[in-house]
C-alpha cells in the first residue's frame, strides 16, 4: 500500500516541485542534520575523511544541510534514487561536490563496505521489502561505521505552503496527489525490531526510536546501527 502511493507521488510531482517543496521544508532538514551529526559524532568519532551515502537521495537537500554543518573533511559524497524523472539536475545545484546516481536502494551499485556513513531520511514508509533496504545499506557501510535511517513521515508542507512556492500547474498536481490523504504512517520501532530480528546484518543497533527530533513536531522514526 505505501509503495503504491509513493509511486502516485512521484508520477504526480515532478522533480522541480518536490525540490521546491523540499527546500520550503529546510527545518526538517536542519533537525535531522543536527540529529544526524550527533550520532556520527557520537558512536564513529574517528571517520578521518567522510565517505557519505544517501539512500533515496531526492533532490539532495539533507546532503547540503550535512555539507554544511560538517566539520571534518569530506572525501566522497554520493546521493542514489531510483525516481525515473531524475533528480540528478536539481541534485547539482543543492551538492556541487556530491554524485547522483539513477538506481535502487535494493541493489546498490557498489561494492562492499565502502562508505562510513550511509543515511536513508523519508524512504522507508514506503518501501516493501525491509531486510533487503537495511542489508543492502549495512553490506555497503565498512566495520564501525554507521546506518542511520529517519523516518519523519508524515511531516508534509501545507497546502498554504505550497501554494506559496510552486506555480500554478505544479499546485494542481500537488492537490490531485494530496488529494486522498497521501502522506503515510512510518513504521513503528516494534515493527522494525521484528524485521532487523530476522536478518542478520552483524550490526549493533544503537538507537530505535520514534520521537520528537529537535524542534519537529511530529514523531520521527529513528534508527542507528553500527555495523560490526
Ligand atoms: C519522500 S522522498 C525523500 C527524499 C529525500 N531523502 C528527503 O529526505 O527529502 C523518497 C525518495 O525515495 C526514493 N525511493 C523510493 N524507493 C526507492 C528505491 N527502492 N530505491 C531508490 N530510491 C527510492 C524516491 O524516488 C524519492 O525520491
């Protein structure tokens, strides 16, 4: 049911409104960058150079936000999504540095462990084959470092908002969309408990949780694995 909505979205809004929508919603990415250099400062302070995946990239704005508040030095960054209008143009102008690539979170097209920090932010209430997103990112992570995936869903601009920000005819798809109540439930951590209790990925889960994150007011689903 989720991933049959999340493909409405996509045939509905082009890539420009989202980003548009996306950049409108920059607080969300601010708390969830501050969320996530927390953890990276907390359970992997030694990263010398940061190699950084995203995972259903989008248009690349929490990977500007992190660009941003990171202070150490950046060797690679790489944003992946599988959408077919790509986001790659909207992706260059908000990562200058970073590299887009068209493709699945199932079947990364990478080798094994070679990035030390591997983030997903508003994909998995809309996936249906969990073990295979969490291993997919765990294989890819090298021993010691992280996978942090948040979940701030549902957390939608308005319809005010997005009044205000897109033209005439992308409002009219965003509505179509909305129309039905589109935005999802994430999961709960109970669930996802289950689904990491039945892989095994050789991961310690350091936080699973749905909270608060910052100043967000809504629930945000929160889970940290370090890989072995
Ligand atoms: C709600 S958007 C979130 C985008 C971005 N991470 C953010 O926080 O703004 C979900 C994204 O996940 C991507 N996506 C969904 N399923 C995917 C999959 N199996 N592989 C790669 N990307 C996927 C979609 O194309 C979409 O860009």
């Amino acid at each position: 049911m989720n991933g049959r909505r999340l493909e409405k979205i996509e045939e509905g809004v082009p890539a420009r409104a989202y980003a548009k929508l996306s950049w409108r919603a920059r607080r969300v990415y601010r708390e969830m960058t501050e969320g996530i250099l927390r953890v990276v400062e907390r359970y992997s302070p030694e990263v010398q150079r940061l190699r950084l995946l995203d995972v259903g990239t989008g248009p690349g704005i929490l990977l500007s936000e992190i660009l941003r508040g990171y202070e150490g030095e950046v060797e690679l960054v790489v944003g992946i999504d599988c959408t077919r209008e790509t986001f790659g143009e909207c992706f260059k102008s908000y990562v200058r540095d970073g590299e887009f690539i068209q493709g699945n979170a199932y079947y990364l097209p990478f080798r094994d462990a070679c990035f030390d920090v591997c983030i997903s932010t508003g994909v998995l209430h809309a996936l249906k084959w969990l073990e295979r997103f969490f291993s997919e990112m765990v294989r890819v992570t090298r021993s010691g470092g992280l996978v942090i995936v948040y979940d701030p869903t549902p957390l939608s601009v308005t319809h005010e908002e997005a009044r205000r920000v897109l033209s005439e005819e992308e409002y009219k798809l965003f509505e179509e969309v909305r129309k039905d109540g589109i935005v999802p439930e994430t999961f709960e951590p109970e669930e996802i408990r289950e689904v990491l209790g039945r892989c095994e990925l050789g991961v310690s889960v350091r936080e699973l949780k749905k909270e608060r994150l910052g100043r967000l007011e809504s629930r945000v689903l929160q889970v940290v694995m370090q890989k072995d």
